[in-house]
C-alpha cells in the first residue's frame, strides 16, 4: 500500500462513517466557542474509549489516517479539523492551568543548563515557549499532547515531560535562544 493511499480500509471506512456524523452536528466549521470546545473534547473521549474497545481499529490506524491520506475526502478533513481543534483546545488549558507555571520552573531546574550567569525568569520565560512548541507538534494527531499532559474526565491531572527525546529539544531549543 503506498504511503499516500488512496483507497480506505473498510475498518478505517466503518470508524469514520461511525463518528462523522456527530463531528457534523458540532459544527466546527462555524464559530467555536468554549461550550464548543468542551462539546468535541466530550465527544473525542467518547470516540477514544470506542477505539480501546475496539478489535477493528487502533490509535495508530487513526494516526495513519490523519498524516497520510492524501485524497480529497471532506469526512476525513472533518476528522482531521475535529482533532485539531480539540489537541489546540488542550493545549490552551494546559498553558492556562495553574499547574503551567510550577512546572516550567521545576522543569528548569531539571534541565540544569549549569551556568549561574543565567537568569530563572528568562530561560522559564524561554522553556515555556519551548514546550509550547512541543505540545504543538502534537495538534495533528489523534491523542495529541498526551505525552505530556495527563487529563482525567476532562481535568489536568498532570504535566510531565519523560520522552528523552523531548528533554533533547528542549535543551537546544534553549541553547539557541541564549546564544
């Protein structure tokens, strides 16, 4: 199958002829509101706790389907603009928490750049422009900025990062800031 397929999977077919028509009734395509971004974030849990139960289809089935199907379907740009919405939405909770602060400074003190010359507030002030940036490379997929946050019924439990590789960008991003 190439890479950019052009024809779906009845499985993938099934999930999103499923789901579609409750995305529809959002309207997402017209002025979202908070009410609006609860609503998909609602309706994302209830299509996620589907797909765990689900023998047919998996996260990375979804996640396929949102970065390589090329063809021009208006169902799966619907998709694709659904979780974009509910990942950005998160992400904004997530900067807006009061769990956002606390954890860029211990997050500073994690990454440890060793040079006393170095002020707090600007490499904090630089750090959460860092995970900022992180969190967004995540929009555009199905769970999104789950490896960093953790929600539980639609609440921030936590934030923390622990993929080595996201420690790693964070330390150059910030080495390049402070050239």
């Amino acid at each position: 199958m190439d890479a950019k397929f052009n024809k779906l999977k009845k499985e993938y077919k099934d999930f999103i002829k499923n789901n579609i028509s409750h995305i529809k009734k959002l309207d997402i395509n017209n002025n979202i509101t908070k009410e609006k971004c609860i609503a998909i974030n609602r309706l994302y849990n209830r299509i996620y706790k589907s797909i765990e139960k689900s023998e047919q289809i998996n996260i990375n089935d979804i996640n396929h389907i949102l970065a390589d199907y090329s063809k021009d379907d208006s169902d799966i740009d619907l998709f694709k603009q659904f979780i974009k919405i509910k990942n950005l939405y998160l992400i904004k909770r997530i900067v807006r928490s009061s769990n956002w602060d606390p954890f860029i400074s211990k997050l500073n003190k994690q990454i440890d750049l060793n040079n006393p010359n170095l002020n707090s507030k600007k490499t904090d002030y630089l750090l959460s422009k860092g995970v900022y940036r992180l969190l967004l490379e995540s929009v555009e997929q199905f769970r999104g900025c789950w490896e960093i946050a953790d929600f539980t019924n639609d609440k921030l439990k936590k934030i923390e990062i622990v993929e080595p590789d996201h420690f790693e960008f964070l330390k150059k991003y910030l080495k390049s800031k402070l050239i």
